[in-house]
C-alpha cells in the first residue's frame, strides 16, 4: 500500500497535549492500518511560538523525526535542542514535550508502537 504524507488531509489541533497555540496536523496511517503494535504515523507543523505540551505516555515508545525548522524538546525534564534530521526517540511511560522558539515551521513524522 503507497500513502503519499504530503498529501493527507489537514486538521487543525488546538492546544495539543495543553501545549500553546494550533498546530496542523495530518493523520498519514491509524493502528487499524497495521498488522504490528503500530499505533498510528503522523505528520505534524507546528508554527513559530508554538508548543506540543509536557505530557507523560503509557506503555508505547514514539519516535519524533524533524524534517525541518528547530525548537526545544523536554524529555523527562530536560531540555534539548533539536534540529532538521534529528530523531528523537521517548521511551515507554516517558514525558516529553516540543517548544518551537524558533521563526519558522517545525514540520515531524510521529511514529507511535505500542509495547508488548
């Protein structure tokens, strides 16, 4: 199956994870999709000033892929700056959040499995 990502439909989410400001948001592939403990692979903007909130996972391990921009990532309360090509890997039950104190986009893959 070929899904091209750059061609999804946009959402708009407000406050994500309580974090400030809207950011886009395009679902490329939901759990129903794999056969795997895939949870889902999304495509995320978020615009200059903008934050995915500190929040805490459960049981899954997600992997952020920056495509482009750079901003401020908190992983289990500390900070890390983070740029074009850097995948950052948050480990089951982590916290992690993403700030872009930047003056451009922050365009991500998020790639979600669960565990066990």
């Amino acid at each position: 199956m070929i899904r091209n990502f750059l061609e999804t439909q946009k959402q708009i989410q407000h406050s994500a994870h309580g974090g400030i400001g809207s950011i886009e948001l395009y679902e490329i592939w939901a759990k129903s999709d794999f056969v795997s403990n895939c949870d889902f692979i999304d495509r995320q903007i978020i615009p200059p000033q903008s934050t995915v909130g500190y929040h805490k996972h459960g049981n899954n391990e997600e992997m952020y892929i920056i495509l482009e921009g750079s901003g401020t990532m908190t992983i289990d309360n500390q900070e890390v700056k983070v740029k074009k090509g850097d995948m950052i890997k948050n480990k089951p039950f982590g916290e992690h959040g993403l700030i872009n104190d930047s003056d451009s986009d922050i365009d991500l893959l998020i790639i979600q499995f669960g565990v066990g």
